[in-house]
C-alpha cells in the first residue's frame, strides 16, 4: 500500500469524520469547554481516556474504568506513589567517566528501563508525561555523551523538581512526579548537566556569551517565535552564563557570570538565569505556548484558538502547577467531546507498546521494542535535532507505513519487522479471545473485536464484506466444530491491523 493510497482509504462512511480531519490536520471545531464531564465513562469514553493519556490499554484496564468518573480516574493517575517510580540503577551517582563504551552500555541500560515502564508500569500518564518533557526540552545522547546526566535529566521530566538549588543535585528530588510546576521545571533544565552540554551553556562565559541556548529557551521552550527579538536573545545570554559542571552536578560561579544590566523583553535588570525564566512566565505568550503544547500532544494537533485561550489563563491563574491544568483538561467536556476520539496520529511508542498492550504480548522484548521504535523514526534519548521528535504526520511516511504494517504483520506471524523468526511475538489469538466470552456469531466476534482495536465503528460495506470473506458467512459461530477459529480470528486482526484507522487513536 503506497502512502497515498493510505492517506485516502476510509472505513467509516462519515465525510467529515475525525480520521480525515486527522490527515488533513484541520481544526476541530468543539463548542464544549473545560467544564467537567461528570458522564459515568462508558467502554468508549475509557479507551479514549486511556489512548491519550497512555500506550493504548488491556482489556482488564479498560474494564477497571467503567462506571467510574473522569475525575476519579484522572485524580489516580496524577498522584503516583513512590513505588511507581523506576529505581536508581548503583551507577548513576557515580562520577562520569570517559568511556565511550561504558556509556554506550549505560544508555542503552536506560532506554530499557524507561521501555519497560510504558510496556509494564502502573501509571502510564507518568510515563507519556515523561516523554512529552523529553521532547520538548530535549537533549541527545550522542553529544551529550555521559549517561549520568542523561539518566537524570530523563529522571527530571518523570520527577519535576519542587525546588531548584546550587550546587544543582537532582537526586535530592526523588519523590516528587512529572505534573509538578512548569516555571521550576524550566528554571532545573537551566541547571541540567545534560542540557548545560546540548546547547552549550555550560561553556558561557562572561565576555563571550554563547547564543544557543538562550535562543532554543525562547523559541523552542518557552515563548516561540515572533514573541522576542534579536537582542532579547543576546541579552538573555549574557544573563544566562555563570553554570558549569563539576562531577556529576552542575553549579553557579559568580566569576563565570556577566553581572551588568541587561535590559530583556522590555525589563532591566542585573539579571541571572532565574530572573529571566521569571520574565519569561510573565509574558502572555508563555502562557499560551505551554497551552497548545498540552493541547497537542493530549487533545489534538490543530487547536482552535478558543480552547487555547481558555486553557493559557488556567495556566496562569494555576501559577503554572500543571497538575491541576490536567485534571481540568483531561476531566473536560471539550476532551471528551467524540470529535477527538481517534483523530491523532500514533506515535511509534503507541504502535510498539500500545499493539503489545492491546494484545496482551508478554513475549515483546525490550530491545526487539526499542530497535521497532528506532526504525519507526523514534529512537529514544536521541531525537534528531533540538526540534525533537516532529510527531503527528511525520509519523508516517514511505519508508515507516510499511514498516509499521510489517510490524503488527509480524505480531501475527511470530515474526520480526526485518522478517526474522521470533515464535516468542506470536499472539495467542484464542487467550486474546476469552476476553471477549459473549462474542459467538461472525458479526459479533467482528464488531467486538474491531471496537477493542480501533476508535471506529466499521462500515457496513466492510462488515459484510469481512463476514464473507473471513467466517464464509453470518452462520459461522466460535463454537462451531469446524470454525477454524484460531487461522479466522487471526486474519480478522490482520485486516483490522492494516486498516489506516488503526494507526489513529
């Protein structure tokens, strides 16, 4: 299938439905706001729930969700216990050391930790949530080398900091979660070793300021662009010089630091680098870049400027607390309006993790995922540029449709992507089965299953179709003795799986 031709097939016959609009990334027009939707969640308002606010979901956890309220939901997933929390492996408080392949190792040590949270772990908001810091405030492995700070830096998006010290030592925050306070947040990713040597700051001296990371911190982090000017960089460099790195922390030096005035987006002062992330969350346009970040990556990736506006002056009135801002977006009549149910793109962390959730595949190993996600376009800890990871259409590509088709083909066949034997991927279709126990006839194995794996009713064009092609008719029954089910039931997922829809969510 050519990407065009996947761009235009449609299984629903709705003209105006949420995987077009998907695809053609126009905006979603919701009359609904952030009032509360106190609706008992049903089955579909669940995985829709889930889909956004983790990688897809199990049969038990949608069902564990049922009947309660949004809020109750929502509440559990933003006040992660310790437990929840990865821990840290002997090395990381070790001093860095020059060893390429002793980092390399370490690295990969951590990928297949984080991996393994989102495949396994109880709060899968902590993760996405840790994901989404690092792709907006992301650093590279390959330059910043050291797996110490690379460790910590990923540890600061899943545990934001409740205060910010020099020396900065982010072990000391260890109990916190990532919906902490965005302003704190920004002013540790100042400190943060990793991000000190990804743009440089921790070589920025007075009398010659280096511009990187000040730019990337207003265009990029904080404000983006339009929203200051050439010397408001400048300026904010020369506020932003004093931090370099010593051991496995990061420190403030007064003789590093340019002490005269600096005059920044219309303020003047002798500032340093707190003093300029202060200004910064004081502009309105702070607030409303935070605002379409949050939007895009829970809601959908073409807000409407109504919506942004309502969540910016929540932002602000919150002083920039984001878990309160969650609660009231993920709690939303606006969130839960089914305009969105299925009109985002999956990412490849969604396709890998979410596919192995949804089918219950304990046999998925963690460097088979993570190879899967790097051939999909997404190699964790190392995005390709300080842009990250571009997300959305730029998921699927021509060189990444098939491949993802190769992928959930491989689930199927207990095969990998690149065609190798891995018996240990083949879902068990029948165990799958037993989750569904009132599902009998062909129509009802067909419509239970397809709504499980896609945010879509099917067609009936495609239902009687399926029905003929697949069970040989309305007659056929699971129970049947000669139903062949387990060969019928795996070509079922198949088509499912080949669907565009199934690579919305």
């Amino acid at each position: 299938m050519n990407r065009r031709s996947f761009l235009t097939m449609r299984s629903t016959n709705d003209i105006d439905s949420p995987f077009k609009r998907a695809m053609t990334s126009q905006p979603i027009i919701s009359l609904a706001g952030l009032d509360e939707h106190t609706a008992p969640l049903s089955r579909k308002s669940a995985e829709h729930l889930l889909r956004r606010t983790g990688f897809q979901y199990t049969h038990e956890t949608v069902n564990a969700l049922i009947g309660k309220s949004a809020r109750e939901v929502v509440e559990t997933m933003l006040n992660p216990t310790t437990k929840e929390m990865p821990q840290h492996p002997a090395w990381a408080t070790t001093a860095p050391v020059n060893d390429q392949a002793l980092n390399r190792n370490r690295i990969l040590e951590i990928r297949r930790m984080w991996f393994n949270q989102m495949l396994l772990g109880t709060n899968q908001l902590q993760e996405k949530m840790t994901f989404f810091w690092h792709n907006l405030l992301t650093s590279e492995e390959d330059k910043v080398y050291y797996a110490q700070f690379m460790y910590w830096q990923n540890d600061i998006f899943r545990r934001t900091p409740n205060k910010v010290t020099n020396p900065w030592k982010p072990s000391e925050n260890n109990d916190r979660s990532s919906f902490g306070n965005i302003k704190t947040l920004i002013k540790a990713i100042v400190r943060d070793p990793a991000m000190l040597i990804y743009l440089d700051n921790g070589v920025s001296v007075v009398g010659n300021p280096n511009e990187n990371f000040a730019r990337e911190l207003l265009e990029l982090y904080a404000l983006g662009i339009g929203n200051y000017t050439e010397k408001d960089v400048v300026e904010s460099a020369r506020a932003l010089t004093g931090w370099s790195i010593t051991g496995l922390f990061s420190e403030w030096k007064s003789s590093r630091w340019d002490s005269q005035e600096k005059e920044f987006l219309s303020e003047k002062g002798n500032f340093n680098s707190d003093d300029i992330v202060d200004i910064i969350f004081k502009q309105p346009a702070c607030s409303l870049f935070f605002a379409k970040r949050l939007y895009q990556f829970f809601v959908y990736f073409e807000p409407d400027q109504t919506i942004l506006q309502e969540i910016a002056q929540l932002l602000v009135k919150e002083n920039y607390e984001l878990k309160p801002i969650l609660l009231r977006l993920l709690t939303s009549q606006h969130f839960f309006d089914e305009k969105f149910y299925g009109a985002m793109i999956k990412s490849p962390l969604d396709l890998v993790i979410g596919t192995a959730r949804l089918l219950n595949i304990s046999g998925i190993k963690t460097d088979y995922g993570l190879t899967a996600m790097t051939a999909l376009n997404l190699d964790l800890l190392n995005p390709p540029d300080v842009e990250g990871f571009k997300m959305h259409h730029n998921w699927i590509t021509t060189t990444t449709l098939p491949t993802r088709q190769k992928f959930t083909n491989g689930i199927l066949d207990g095969k990998t992507y690149d065609g190798q034997n891995a018996p240990e991927l083949r879902v068990d279709v029948m165990k799958f089965m037993n989750n569904f126990p009132d599902a009998i006839t062909a129509e009802e194995v067909l419509k239970t299953v397809a709504l499980y794996m896609i945010p879509f009713e099917l067609s009936e064009e495609i239902v009687n179709g399926w029905i003929d092609d697949i069970f040989g008719g309305y007659d056929w029954t699971i129970t049947s003795p000669n139903a062949n089910a387990e060969v019928k039931i795996r070509l079922l997922l198949r088509n499912i799986m080949q669907l565009p829809e199934f690579q919305l969510m």
